[in-house]
C-alpha cells in the first residue's frame, strides 16, 4: 500500500538500492515449496544483495521447526500454527525502512499512515526509469527535508521532526542499523523525543528479524491481551501486561503474537499503533 510494491501475473517487483545503485528485485512462488528469486543490477554484488534482502522480508530462509513443535498444541495459538504453518512475518527488505515507516504508523489508522507513506515515496522517492518502480527516499534524502514539507504529507509535525532526526542519525552513521548490536541502536533511537518502545519493537521485528521483540504497546496486542485476560471485549490492559502475556512464547513472542492475532482476533489487524 506505500507504493514500492508491484505485483502482475504472479511476480513481485521490488525495486531496491544498494548504496546508490539501483537493484529490482522479482520474485514469484513456483510450487507450494518453492520461490524463484531474480535481480537485475549493474553489479553482480548488487544484484546479490537484492536478492538476499528480499529472502529477508518474505522469510523463506528461517527455520521455524523449533517453534512449530514447541506450540503446535498451545491452547492459544496451536490451531493456527498447525492450520498456518508456512506463515511467516511480512518484514521490510531494508531496517530504515521499517523504521521510517514505523514513525508514520504511530497514533493513527493504517489506511492514514500508508497514503502518508505514498507521498513520501512519489514525492521524495527514488524512481527506476525503466521500470517505473519506486523506492523510499535515502536517509539523507531524508534528512535534508524541511519538517513542514513533511507536515504537508499528513504527517503530524512531531511525527516529522522525529523522521527527520532519526534519518539523519541513520545518514550519518551515528545509528547503523545493520549492526549486530541492534540494543545500542535502539537506545539512541529512543533518545529522540517522540521514539519509544513501539518503533524500536516494530523495527526490531520487521526490519531486524527479531522474533523475540513483541510491539507490546500496539492497541491490537492490548485489546486482545484484555479480552482474553477478562473476557472483556472492551477491555484493554498496559503494554506491561502484553508483554508478561507473551513472555512464555520467548523467544518467538512476535511470531507467537502474529499467530494469536490471527487465531483470536483477525479484526484487530487494522488498528491503530500506539506511539
């Protein structure tokens, strides 16, 4: 829904960049068990890097086995993980991404943050001229935007100088988000104002691969979290609450939290994200 993802006949086009060299990536499901992968970039490095990004974001390298036959029969999620057992997260290829995607999500419906997301990538966005694909600006790019040209995407004007400053500690360097040590990067995020523990999670899950890391302030976690604590359909409980729910699932709790939304609330998908 923000633009950068094109699907015809059964192939997934993604354009990507690797540096400043631009990679399209396409991908397509050949067989139950099989994806084909293809990239096309001017340098075989790049085009290899495309492909290994994209095996990131659709999942098809992680091995679940541990997971499926410790929870195949948990009262929760058993069902779903036994009627479901080739889901995987839908991540994002690049860790900036999830991350400047994650800072347009906060307090708002999805529907909202994704058309604030289109204009950011057609107005500010990188573009292949031979395809017509289109990918996220650079963190420089980014960061060189004026916070009222990024208020006039619908971005709230907190919200914009929050992006606006973690894209510049991404640009230059001060914040490596392909660092192994993804704590000490989450702690300098966490030091611009308007960046709490919901961007760091939803980073670490969708752009990290950090399966252990729940985005335990999402209202769709609390609202469930509550109605299976109190039978309340209304109720909802603290992010502390959320993560102590799913604190036995470790370290799987964010898979483990996919699954329960899916096996007892699918409604809740579409909710807003707490900040």
């Amino acid at each position: 829904m923000d633009g950068t993802l094109r699907c015809r006949n059964g192939v997934v086009q993604r354009l990507l960049h690797h540096g400043d060299e631009p990679v399209v990536v396409r991908v397509a499901q050949t067989a139950p068990d099989g994806v084909l992968f293809g990239a096309q970039a001017h340098s075989e490095a790049a085009a290899a890097w495309g492909i290994e990004r994209m095996r990131f974001a659709l999942g098809v390298d992680d091995d679940l086995r541990a997971f499926h036959d410790r929870f195949r029969d948990d009262p929760l999620i058993g069902g779903a993980v036994r009627a479901q057992p080739a889901l995987r997260l839908r991540r994002r290829p690049e860790p900036f991404e999830a991350l400047a995607w994650a800072i347009t999500e906060q307090l708002i419906e999805y529907v909202r943050a994704a058309a604030i997301q289109r204009r950011i990538v057609y107005r500010l966005g990188r573009r292949c001229e031979r395809t017509g694909l289109r990918d996220l600006p650079s963190p420089a790019r980014l960061a060189d935007q004026a916070p009222a040209l990024l208020c006039s995407f619908d971005l709230a004007d907190r919200r914009a100088l929050a992006l606006r400053r973690a894209a510049r500690e991404v640009a230059r360097g001060r914040i490596d988000l392909h660092d192994a040590d993804h704590e000490a990067g989450w702690r300098r995020l966490r030091a611009i104002p308007e960046i709490g523990p919901w961007t760091t999670e939803v980073l670490a899950l969708l752009g990290q691969g950090r399966m252990d890391q729940l985005p335990a302030g999402d209202l769709a976690y609390r609202k469930l979290v509550g109605r299976l604590l109190t039978g309340d359909p209304r109720a909802r409980v603290d992010e502390q609450d959320v993560r102590t729910f799913f604190a036995p699932y470790a370290p799987w709790s964010g898979l483990a939290g996919a699954y329960a939304l899916r096996a007892a609330a699918p409604e809740l998908h579409a909710v807003a994200a707490a900040a």
